[in-house]
C-alpha cells in the first residue's frame, strides 16, 4: 500500500497522540553528503526569468513506489519556491521562476528531498541574479583576396601575347575569357595606367566573362594593366604591355594601295619629261 506523502497528511497527524508525534518529529534527517549536487540550466539568471534544476537521489524507501518530493526553495532575496514528486528511480527536473523582487547578486538555491518520514538537503546550488553577460556578434572576417584567374579560352593571339608578354598595338583587338567571377556578375573592366573604361562585361551561368575591345588610340607606350571590377565584389588585374611602333595601322587604313598610286604616278612623270626632251631635240634638229 503506498503511503500517503507527510505534508499531504499533515492534518491528520494533529490528531496523533503525542507518542506518534513524538515518533515522527524524531525521524532521522539524511544530511546533503546522502545527496548528488543538483545541476541548472544556468548559473546567471535574470530577475523573472525560468531556470531548470534537476537531480538525483531522492527516494522514499518507505513508500511502495519510491516517490518522494521535492521541494525548492532559496535564502534571502532570492525569491523561488516550487515543488513536485520525484521520479520512482529518484530522478528529478523542475522549471520554476525567479522572483521579479529578487536581490541582484549572489544566492543560493536550496532542495529538499522530503520523504514520508524525513526529509534531507541537497547540497546548495550557488547562482548570480542579475543580467546576463551580452554575448559580442563576431566580427566577420575579410573577404578573401581573390586569386589570380587563369587566362581561358579566347581569342589566340591575346593569349599567345598576354602569355609571352608581347606588346599589343594600338587599336589592335583584344579578346580574353576569365573564369572565377559569380554567376551574371556585371564586370566593368579600366586600362590603366592612365584610366580609361574600355567597356562592361557580364558573366554567364558559370562564372565566366569574356573581354573584348580594342586598345585605345591614346594609349601611351609601356606595361599597363586592366582592371576587372565586378558588381558582387569579384576583382581581377591583367598585366598587358602597349607599343606604340605600328601607330600607322591602329586606323586600319591600308596605306600599300596609296604608295603603289604614287609610285605609279612617279614612273609616268618620269617618262612625260622623257618625251618631251626627245621631241625639243628633235625640232632643233
């Protein structure tokens, strides 16, 4: 038969003769050595807040099924209270509140496992009532620089140049893909040294943006650089190098067709003014 719990029970022991009484209030107590240190959920709470406590140990060897109660409480300022049964096995888990009027500072949350005959204390669990430290969001660190991306496929003779570092001429095409941008990434690409925009490109699907103009007419002779700014934060410099030394042919004028006319023309002067000597002589004659 399970024994019904002492504080449920405590109307009926007023009517206990003074020997029951006197049995009951000489019940031993189990000291906090008999009990495991309860465990929180936190060891800074906030006032109003809930904190979870749970523990081991507490066992009515005196009832058939092992329930014993558990009964929470706190020193002063600290404002907690709360109870409910054990688990047959002794294991136990309360959620209870901190009291808004609670004390900031140090406290100590004090269990009782209460039996039908004794009761013991938990060893005292130490918390801080107060706010809780502010956790600081972690700094993100810096992008990454973005590696050097290999010059793919594209126009043969950019590549052969870009690779051996022959110098391109003005107004001659250039034509180079580069893979390693981010999906449709806008790319506006500057010829430095002196900064000119030589146009827009935008990425496909995968990542890659193909480069085409021509090298502007202004472009002074020497080691430039292109530099590829993308619209998601992707960037890349290509180093290319400029001459100047076939400036003739950046207009795309063909000049052999006007020096084969004055050539011509040259020749057939020159037989006119033949001529015409032969024929003076001849009227002299």
């Amino acid at each position: 038969m399970t024994r019904p719990h002492l504080r449920r029970s405590a109307g009926a022991a007023l009517t206990l003769g003074t020997a029951a009484a006197t049995l009951l209030l000489g019940a031993p107590a189990a000291s906090a050595a008999d009990f495991p240190a309860p465990t929180v959920s936190a060891t800074t709470i906030a006032p109003g807040a809930s904190v979870t406590i749970s523990g081991t140990g507490c066992i009515d060897p005196d009832n058939e099924d092992g329930a014993a109660w558990i009964i929470i409480g706190g020193d002063a300022g600290l404002e907690i209270g709360d109870g409910e049964l054990a688990s047959p096995d002794g294991t136990w888990s309360i959620k209870t509140s901190i009291g808004a009027g609670s004390t900031l500072g140090t406290h100590q949350i004090q269990v009782t496992c209460d039996t039908y005959v004794r009761s013991g204390a938990y060893p005292p669990v130490t918390v801080t009532i107060g706010t809780a430290p502010a956790t600081t969001a972690p700094v993100a660190a810096p992008a990454p620089v973005a590696a050097p991306k290999p010059l793919a496929t594209g126009d043969r003779t950019t590549y052969d140049k870009i690779t051996a570092g022959t110098p391109f001429t003005l107004g001659e095409p250039f034509s180079a893909t580069y893979p390693g941008f981010k999906p449709f990434e806008v790319v506006t690409v500057v010829l430095h040294s002196t900064p000119q925009n030589v146009g827009t490109f935008t990425a496909n699907a995968s990542g890659v943006v193909t480069v085409s103009f021509k090298i502007p007419s202004g472009t002074e002779a020497g080691s430039h650089s292109l530099a590829m700014s993308g619209s998601l934060g992707t960037q890349f410099t290509q180093a290319l190098k400029v001459s100047t030394s076939r400036s003739l042919a950046y207009t795309g004028t063909d000049v052999t067709t006007p020096l084969a006319i004055g050539g011509g023309l040259l020749l057939v002067g020159g037989a006119l003014l033949v001529v015409r000597r032969r024929t003076s002589g001849a009227s002299k004659a």
